[in-house]
C-alpha cells in the first residue's frame, strides 16, 4: 500500500502545471536518439549485411569454397569500403576501379534513411536537420576507418585515411541531399535562383539521362549481338557462373559510363585496348561476360552514331525554346545545361575506371577531360542553334522616315532596333492620346449647346463684336414690353 501511495503521489503543489519545462531549457526525448542512431547505423547494418550475403551466396555455391562463415564475415568489411569506392591493396596490388552499382545503392538508401528521420523529427528546415547529417556522416567515416585499421596485415588492406574520408563524404552528400528535400530546400532554393538558369539545370538534367540512356541502349544491342561470345565466357560450374554473373550485374553502371564515352566520341580503354569512335586499338580484355560485346575491330559506320548525342543537344535546345523572348538569354541557358552535362560526365567517368592490379588489364579509363568538352559541345551547339530558331525574334526595326518626329534620333547615325521600338511606342501613345483629347472637347461643346438651347440662353458674343451704349446708363435700361 506504501509504494502505490509512493507512486502515486503527486509531487507538485496545486495549481502548478504538471511536466511543463523551465524556461531556457528544451526538452531531449529518448525517441531524438533512438531516431538519430537508427538513421546512422540502418545504411551501414544493411549495406555490411548485403555484402555479406552475396559473399556468401558465391561461396556457397562453388564448386570449392573458399571461404569459411568467419572469413565472409571478415571480408564483408573491405567489400563495404568497395561499395563506398575506398580503394583497396589485393596482396600489394591496387584496386581502383570498383563496381558502381553498390554505390547508388548505398547512397540512395542513405538519403531515404536521412529523409525518414528528418520527417520524424519534425525537421522543417536543414539547419534543423544537422545533427542528422551529422550524426550519420561521423558513424560512416568512424566505421570505414575501423575496417581500415582491422585489415591491417590481411590480404585486402585500405588507406585508413581514405576509409576515413570517402565514405564519409558520401554519407555527408546522399544524406544532405535526403534532408534537404525532406525539408523542401529546393523548393526554396528555386524560388531564389535565377528562373532562366533553373530551366537550364533542369534540362541539364534531362540531358545527362538521355545521355545515359543512349549509353546503355549501345551497350545493349552490342551485348545481344555478341550473345555467343558473352555465352562462351561462363564456365560449367554453377559457383563460377553466378560469380561472373554477379561481378557483371556489379559493374553495370561502369559499362554504361563506358558506352556514354564511347558514343559521344572520346570512348575508353582497358589496358592496352583502345576503343574510340574514330580509333581502335586491338587488346586483351578479361574474360567476363560484361566485356563480351567488345568489338574486335573498328567499324566503318561507327560515327552514325554521333546522332545520338546531337539528338540530346536539339532535344535540350527544344525545352529551352520558349524560356526567353532573347534569343541570347535562350542560349545562356544552353549553356547552363552544358556545364551540368559536362559535370556528370566528370563525375560518372571518374568513379567509372581506376587502376586493375599491375596485370594487362591495368588501367580501365575514360578520358574524363576530353569526354567532359565533347559532351558540353554536343549539348550547347545543337541546343543553341534549335533554342535560337525554334523560339521566339524580336520584331523588325521600324523605317528611319518613322522616326523623323522623335528628338531622340534627329541626330543620329545608326538606329538601334531597341530604341526604335520604344520611340515608335512613344508616337502611338502621344497619337492615341491626342486623339482621345479630341474626343472629349468635342463631346464638351456638344454638352454646352445643347444646354445653352434647353435654357433659351443667347448664344454668346463673338470676341470681334462691339458693345453699343454708356456704362453709366446700363443699369437704368428698363426692359421692352415684350420682355416684360
């Protein structure tokens, strides 16, 4: 009976409020921390558990395992620094060129991540929003220099600075990017941004993805065409199979970079291998079934495909028809979608290749400098040419004898079609607005006679008619009789 007394008891006097905080001081709910370390360790539980899995999946299907749970386990860690493009050392060899597709995966889960715990949060800006940053950027580049620091003296060893740093950075990027749309920052950053350059951005956007779709349609009928080949590299076993199946569903998206290079000119090289749209030189490749559809020379009908970029240029151009009666500024805003073509090329061409060991195949590269120009040019030519003749002109300069009347070009030599349309928008108003004084002196003195006759009013003198009689005698006039 004491301890339900006990806890029952009402501690605060009456009439005083009941769980209110003191002023100055907010509350931290238990539910703040449970959301933020969620939002944290949820990306990097799952990425580390679906590495695993896929580890373990080829080991236990081979032929001859070669890896025991623990080592699955073990090897799950460098496999996440992979995901998340930490370069690696196989036995003293580099490791650069590392899959994409985990990539957009991890980042894309780490931004929803972010955007869920932001809305639970209650975030409605992304200042509130930085200690989800944060907190999820410090658990990723804590955890990646951890594995870094435990693969110290194995096979597959990391830079600890750079397992620091790299993952890291792409938990700070893909979870800035989910906050910020959480809590509507580019709603506000459109809303301050430049109208024109925003349309340029997005058509930008819309550029890089045909872009890429033009890539991976390339890279698909050169796969289909070549399915003998592509068949021929699978070996019985159903462990090496689905481990050279898997290592090409991996590398995907660096095929597709690879492809977009290709059709846009500059193309790309493994090894001694060198594939362009206007040359080809002859190499080994690695016998995967991803690099199956490869060519073995150089085909004449090759640059037919230049079209496809040039087609995603006029396409740009064509969206940016109506976004200025100028000419010019439809053109800058080409221009815009340009550089956002060219920073995706960079960026996609970048974590696209990297070194491959010290073999024959080392490296795999896109020449990012050049494929960016390229691709700036065959976005901003074609798109200013379809953005200057598809929209709208200004109206021709009016004739010089238009605009004898106006002060402004009595002197002048050249006549600026600018000026000219505003003097000619001067003499139409100065004209209607004449006309329109006309009009209502006219309807005055219409107004006048007719009330001067409703009245029986003389109608007054003219200034030209003379007075006849005295002003002294003027007031003693008496009136006719008839008026009488």
């Amino acid at each position: 009976m004491r301890i339900m007394d006990v806890l029952t008891d009402d501690p605060q006097p009456p009439g005083e409020a009941v769980g209110e905080p003191e002023a100055g001081v907010a509350p931290v709910p238990a539910s703040r921390v449970r959301v933020l370390l969620a939002a944290a360790l949820g990306p990097l539980v799952t990425g580390y558990a679906a590495v695993a899995t896929v580890l373990a999946l080829i080991a236990l299907t081979a032929g001859h395992p070669a890896f025991s749970a623990t080592g699955v386990l073990r090897a799950a860690g460098p496999g996440w620094l992979a995901a998340h493009q930490v370069r690696l050392g196989l036995g003293g060899h580099p490791l650069g060129m590392l899959p994409l597709l985990p990539t957009l995966g991890v980042v894309a889960m780490t931004a929803r991540t972010a955007a869920g715990a932001a809305r639970r949060l209650g975030c409605r800006s992304f200042r509130e929003g930085r200690p989800v940053l944060i907190t999820i950027t410090g658990v990723h580049a804590v955890s990646g220099l951890a594995v870094a620091l435990g693969a110290k003296g194995s096979a597959v060893t990391a830079n600890p600075i750079a397992a620091f740093l790299v993952p890291g950075l792409f938990a700070a990027a893909a979870s800035g990017a989910g906050i910020a749309r959480s809590c509507g920052l580019p709603d506000v950053v459109a809303d301050r941004l430049d109208p024109l350059a925003l349309r340029g951005l997005r058509a930008g956007a819309m550029s890089l993805a045909v872009l890429v779709a033009c890539g991976a349609a390339v890279f698909t009928i050169a796969t289909g065409l070549s399915w003998r080949a592509v068949s021929d590299t699978y070996e019985p076993g159903l462990g090496t199979s689905l481990g050279l199946f898997v290592l090409s569903l991996l590398y995907l998206p660096n095929a597709v970079a690879a492809a977009l290079s290709f059709i846009t000119g500059p193309g790309f090289s493994i090894g001694p291998l060198s594939v362009g749209m206007f040359g080809y030189r002859g190499g080994a490749v690695p016998a995967v079934p991803l690099l199956g559809g490869l060519p073995e020379h150089h085909a004449a009908w090759w640059p037919a495909l230049l079209v496809l970029p040039a087609a995603a240029g006029a396409l740009a151009g064509w969206t940016l028809r109506k976004a200025d009666a100028d000419p010019g500024q439809r053109i800058r805003a080409v221009a815009v979608a340009g550089a956002v073509v060219a920073l995706g090329c960079v960026v996609l061409g970048t974590l696209a290749g990297g070194r491959l060991g010290n073999g024959p195949f080392d490296p795999v590269s896109v020449p990012v400098g050049v494929a960016s120009v390229v691709a700036f040019c065959w976005i901003v030519i074609p798109g200013s040419f379809v953005a200057f003749f598809a929209g709208e002109h200004e109206p021709p300069a009016p004739p010089p004898e238009a605009l004898e009347d106006n002060e402004a070009f009595q002197d002048a030599d050249d006549i600026d079609p600018e000026e000219a349309s505003e003097a000619v928008e001067e003499l139409e108003a100065a004209a209607e607005r004449s006309e329109e004084d006309r009009r209502i002196s006219a309807e005055d003195a219409q107004f006048d006679a007719e009330a001067d006759a409703e009245l029986g009013l003389a109608a007054p003198p003219e200034p030209g008619d003379a007075v006849t009689g005295g002003t002294e005698t003027c007031g003693d006039v008496e009136p006719a009789e008839g008026d009488r």
